[in-house]
C-alpha cells in the first residue's frame, strides 16, 4: 500500500540545509579541482563532488514530489569563477576535505535521527555512509603522504583508579589535575577546525571585493587564531603536543575564485560549526575552568556569528529557511 505522508518539519529542515551546503561545496570542489595537481588528491575531490553532485539531484526530487519551492542556494554561474588563479594547496585540499568528510558524520548521524519516512532515512544513511567513505579515503591519503598528524599518545596506567578529591572537577585555585584523555581529544580536534578556518579566512580576506566581507574574514582569522593560542597554552602546560597549522597552505592570489556571497556563507556555516562542538566539548570537560573557557569562546564567536548574519542580510545574501505560518499576519489578512 502507497502512502502519501508529508514531509515532516524535522526532514524539511535537513533536506533544506542539506540542499544548501551541498550546493556551496560543489562550487568550492569544482575550483580546488581545477588547480589540484596530486592525482590522489584529485581523486578524492571527484569522488567528494560526485557524491555532492547526486546528493542536489535526489535532494531536488524530494522537493519536487512535496511541491516544495526549491531553495536557490548556490550555483556555478553566480558564485564561482574557475578562470582565477590558484589559492589553495593541495595540502589545503585533502585537509578540507577530511573536515568535510567529518562534518559530514554528524550533520548526516543527525538527520537519521530526525527523519521518518523511509525513503529520507534511506537518503540520508547513504549519506552517511559516503561521509564515512570520504574521510577515510582522505585520512589514508594524509597518512600515506606524511601529512596526518596523529593525536597525542598517552602513557598506559598500571592499574584502574577513581576519583577521591573535589579538586578532579576544580581548576580556578590550586592545583589543576591533569588533562584528561576526552579533554585532550577535544581540544586537539578544535586547533584542527580552527586551523582550517584560519587558512579559509586568510584566503577569502585576501579575495573578497566587498569592504565589510574583507574586514569579516579578517576578524574571523584573528578570533580563530587567538583560540588555537588558547587550546595550545592549554595542553602545553601539561606537556602535550598541539597540531601544526596551515596558514601556508594559501597561495599569495587576490582574485576571487567565490562570490563574496559564497565567502560569507561558508564563514558562517564554519562558526555554527565551531559553536556545536564547543558545546560538545563543554559536556565532556569535568574541569569547571575549561567548561568556562569554552563558554567563553562560545560568546565570542556568537557575536561574530551574528554580525556575520547581519552583513549577509544587508547584502541581501540570507535566503529564508523553512518556517512556520505567522497565524497572527494571516489573521489580519
């Protein structure tokens, strides 16, 4: 039997975002395809833009078969120019797309959580699965290439142990406890974003036409940079190694690749990632200082999030989400 059951609020809101950034990423790995000069590393980009290509044409079927307006998202035509010159590594390449590979196991575990009908279950499972492909696929690339940087190591215990003193969830007075193991994971994987947003900052500042989207990009790199510092200090002090940077990676190029719109949109997207996994980070961290520290960070990079929302409004860059009718203006007529 055939039932024609509605998309939910829940699926509508994960195919929307999800037609959104597809669509933006297919115009960022077409111009790093143009440029890559490592065939593995080209590979890779294919393989991220045909499962990125198919995603936008299974996601325009789902919208069509809900007579659901199809958003305008990103296209080649407006937002990418594949005639500038190069501006990111290949370094830069593989390392983005490792981060998109992981970025892609939490938006896609999220949306099978969310989605109902079988047929957005079964969309978005493949999705996730392709997320797993790609960042292993990736990760091995890295590691062949001498360019993964592993996680600290750290020394095996003797024996179990528990917890007998306050001073395990303390860290303002006194004496601090050490790092803890999901403490030390979490602040390397944030220099590891940061480092990337660092590195996508500095390109777009260099490349953006607009006066305000310049001067966005520039507070982006120095807010993402004072944090690595931060996280870096951090596990320093208790004699842990911090990941390398990237800022190198980006070519001395000042045409633009991206419409400034694009730019925008990729730097905001980076910050509401930022902020998801700094809460992550605050419920895994015991230590009241760090909880704080990232609370923090958090507030710092809310009010870049939002003076960011602000200029792409201005510019007339937001395209409006999925919403709820205003039963009060309807009311009105």
């Amino acid at each position: 039997m055939e039932h024609n059951v509605k998309l939910s609020s829940a699926e509508t809101s994960q195919i929307w975002s999800s037609y959104m950034n597809d669509s933006a990423v297919i115009c960022m790995l077409r111009s790093l395809l143009v440029h890559a000069e490592d065939k593995e590393i080209r590979a890779a980009l294919e393989y991220a833009l045909e499962i990125s290509q198919q995603h936008i044409t299974k996601l325009t079927a789902f919208f069509q078969e809900a007579d659901y307006p199809l958003p305008h998202g990103f296209t080649e035509a407006e937002d990418l120019n594949l005639d500038a010159p190069k501006l990111f590594s290949d370094t830069y390449c593989i390392n983005f797309l490792s981060q998109l590979g992981k970025t892609g196991l939490n938006a896609y575990g999220m949306a099978v959580s969310l989605a109902t009908r079988d047929d957005i279950f079964d969309y978005f499972q493949t999705c996730l699965m392709e997320s797993v492909e790609l960042t292993k696929r990736a990760n091995t690339i890295m590691l062949h290439k001498g360019l993964y940087v592993r996680p600290p190591f750290l020394p095996i215990p003797a024996t179990i142990d528990f917890v007998k003193k306050q001073k395990f969830l303390t860290g303002f007075l006194g004496e601090k406890r050490s790092l803890t193991a999901l403490e030390i994971t979490n602040l390397y994987a944030n220099i590891q974003r940061n480092a990337l947003g660092v590195a996508t900052m500095i390109a777009f500042s260099q490349a953006a036409e607009a006066e305000d989207v310049r001067h966005l990009m520039v507070r982006g790199k120095e807010i993402a940079s004072k944090h690595i510092d931060i996280f870096t200090t951090l596990m320093r002090k208790d004699d842990v190694p911090a990941p390398m940077r990237w800022d190198t990676e980006v070519s001395a190029s000042t045409a633009a690749p991206f419409s400034d719109k694009l730019m925008a949109f990729q730097t905001t997207a980076l910050i509401s990632l930022g902020m998801g996994y700094y809460g992550a980070s605050i419920a895994s961290s015991p230590r009241r200082d760090i909880a704080t520290m990232y609370t923090r960070l958090m507030a710092e990079i809310g009010s870049f999030a939002e003076d960011g929302a602000n200029l792409m409004i201005q510019h007339g860059w937001v395209e409006e989400p999925p919403m709820s009718p205003n039963r009060d203006e309807l009311a009105k007529g």
